[in-house]
C-alpha cells in the first residue's frame, strides 16, 4: 500500500477513562467508560470515535462511488451504530451498523451504490471479515 497520510493519536491516563489528543492538536478530549458499561458516561469513547470516522470515510465513499456512476446523492447522510460487547473466552468485540440514506434514488439503485461504497470504503475494507457489519438502506420517498 502507498501511504498518503498518517493519523497520530496519543492516549494518556487510565486507557477508557484517559484522554486523547492527535498530534496536531485538532482533537484534544477526555475519555470516560459509557454507562451502561459501568462508567461515568461523562467523556467521549472509542466507539462514539470509531462511530464517526465510518460515517463519514463511508459517506466519502458512497460519493465518490456515485460521482463515477453519475448518481444524485444530494441530501444523503450515513449514520453509523458501533456496538461493543462480550465475546466467548472473555474478549470483547465490535459490531457496526451503516444506516444510509439516499432520498432521491430508487431502492435498488441505492442499494447497490451503498454495496459498491462498502467495496471501496478503507474502514470498510479494514474490518471485513474481522466484524459484523450490517448495511442498511433507510426508506425513500422515492
């Protein structure tokens, strides 16, 4: 793979319950466990992290997939639910739900856009195989 760019983040403090500042300083924020893990829910937390960042790489995706088929995406927007939660042995694991909403296209268009975009997308690509990852096409007007 040829590099383009490289995130740096650095967390500090007790992991969860820590903090998180990228190397440009743009994101600079406390980490705290959620409640309804035990926590203080009084932070950000990886998943709400991890949560944006496939939203919006997913969202770049579903664009660029649509700008080469000459698809409208006006108003679409991608939200994305990351669960986190107990596997077997004691480890814990991940799943991700992709709600995506394409307002001015038919479902079966919009449904293979978003599969097209879940071929291209890198976070997409990084978790294939790894995790659960459920893509949803939200009803359309259409």
């Amino acid at each position: 793979m040829k590099v383009l760019y490289t995130a740096e983040a650095l967390a500090t403090g007790e992991g969860r319950n820590g903090h998180a500042r990228t190397s440009d300083g743009r994101l600079d924020l406390d980490l705290a466990v959620p409640a309804a893990m035990g926590g203080s829910g009084d932070g950000t937390n990886p998943e709400q992290l991890f949560a944006a960042g496939y939203a919006a790489c997913f969202h770049s995706a579903l664009q660029a997939v649509a700008r080469a088929s000459k698809a409208n995406v006006a108003d679409s927007a991608v939200g994305a639910r990351v669960g986190i939660g107990s596997l077997d042995g004691g480890a814990f694991g991940l799943e991700v739900t992709l709600e995506v909403t394409l307002p001015h296209l038919p479902r079966a268009e919009a449904e293979d856009l978003v599969a097209r975009a879940h071929q291209v997308c890198p976070y997409s690509n990084a978790t294939r195989g790894n995790i659960e990852v459920t893509l949803v096409v939200a009803e359309s007007d259409d």
